[in-house]
C-alpha cells in the first residue's frame, strides 16, 4: 500500500492510502473508502477541472 501524506509536517493532515483494490482517504472516525474503479474515475474528474 503506498501511502501519500498530504502536509509538510506528516500528522496534522488526513492521508491517502493506495492499495491494490481501494483507496482510503482520511482518518480514523472520518474515513472515505473508494474502489480502485472509484478512485480512477475521481482522478480523471479532477484532472479536467470538473470536480
């Protein structure tokens, strides 16, 4: 699983956790689980500014 932190300082910021069917973003009490499908379906949106 390849973990991405999103701040500088590594703990006062959620992480995205990359796994090979899912991916978690969040933290523990606030956690969104996407399918992998899910997941490349948000990247793309975000890529061509509609999300």
């Amino acid at each position: 699983m390849k973990i991405v932190e999103l701040c500088r300082e590594g703990s006062c910021c959620p992480v995205v956790k990359i796994g090979k069917d899912r991916v978690e973003i969040g933290e523990e009490g606030n956690l969104c689980v996407l399918k992998k499908e899910e997941w490349e379906t948000l990247k793309e949106k975000i890529l061509k500014g509609e999300a």
